[in-house]
C-alpha cells in the first residue's frame, strides 16, 4: 500500500467514525499550534479495521502540540475538552516540554518528539485542516500500520517498548499482530 492509499483510506475511516470526527472538531478549535490527536486514536482505528472488529474503547485520547511561547496550555486544553467529552481521558502533552521528561536535546517539532516514541505504529497522529480534510503526522509515514506489526523503536530502551507490549495486551486485542523488533 502506498502512502497515499494509506491516507485516503484512514480518511475514510475517520469520516465513517462520529466519535473521532467530534472529538477532530472540538480539538481543531482549541486553536493550539501544530496540534494533532495521536497514538492510539489512529493506530487502534487502523488495527481494528485490519482485525474487522468493531471500534475498541480508547482508554485515553492524547493530544499533542508544539509551543515554545506558552508551554503550559496542557490544562486549559484538558479543561476544555472534558467540557465537551467528560468521560474521556485525556493527555495533552506539549512536545517542546517533552525533551525534558526524556532527557533528550530539545525537540524542533511534534514530528521529531514523535521519532523518539517507544513504538513506531504509535508515533502517528491527525488533525482537520482549514479544508476540513485530514492532515497526518508520521514520522515512518502510515503505510505501516496497514503491516499488522509492532515496531521497536530503538531510540528507546528494548524493556520499555517490551513493558507497553506485554501492559496494553495488544497481541491479545489485536491477534494477528507481530512484533518487529528491527528498523526494516
């Protein structure tokens, strides 16, 4: 599958899902810079489809979004998105912060904090344009989603990536996954 395919065919699942086109709308007017829903929001979607099951239940919905002029924007976002959805979790985490968290240099943008996620499928996130289309963000692009794998990312420790593994249980919601524990 290419790029574009991919792309396309992420849009129309989105498109087809109310929830997620809300909880799309009610971010995008958050107005925050460079701002996306990510990991699981996308990645559970692509998965799900793969595995012709029914949308699972996000247990969390991160937001992300790179400010270097306001960097604690996190709970007034969170304040007004549990306003709109209050049986969601959210996590609204600005990545110009995020370096410090992982005593890493300073990220340039949400795209570079997002290379340094644990897992590679998860680093992918989206975001309405002016248009009203789906822009996403990836730094492997999201194609490889469509590949039913888990990928290390070996920019973080082999334990972490294998902790999330065995916590979340996503080889037992989503069966036909792999692991993939090299960058090919």
């Amino acid at each position: 599958m290419t790029e574009q395919e991919a792309q396309q065919q992420i849009s129309e699942w989105l498109q087809a899902d109310h929830f997620r086109m809300q909880v799309l709308r009610t971010v995008q007017t958050l107005g925050l810079p460079e701002c996306y829903v990510a990991a699981g929001f996308l990645r559970n979607l692509v998965w799900d489809q793969l595995h012709q099951k029914a949308s699972s239940e996000l247990n969390d919905i991160d937001i992300l979004y790179f400010n270097t002029v306001h960097s604690e924007d996190e709970k007034y976002a969170e304040h007004i998105l549990l306003q709109q959805f209050p049986t969601v979790s959210w996590d609204v985490k600005n990545q110009a912060r995020m370096h410090l968290k992982h005593q890493h240099t300073p990220y340039a943008s949400c795209a570079e904090a997002m290379s340094c996620w644990p897992e590679k499928e998860t680093a992918v996130g989206v975001r309405l344009g002016s248009d009203q289309r789906c822009e996403f963000i990836a730094p492997w692009g999201l194609s490889f989603l469509f590949d039913c794998c888990i990928t290390w990312n070996t920019k973080r420790p082999l334990s972490l990536f294998q902790q999330r593994v065995e916590s979340k249980q996503w080889l037992a919601r989503w069966p036909r996954l792999t692991l993939r524990m090299n960058n090919d």
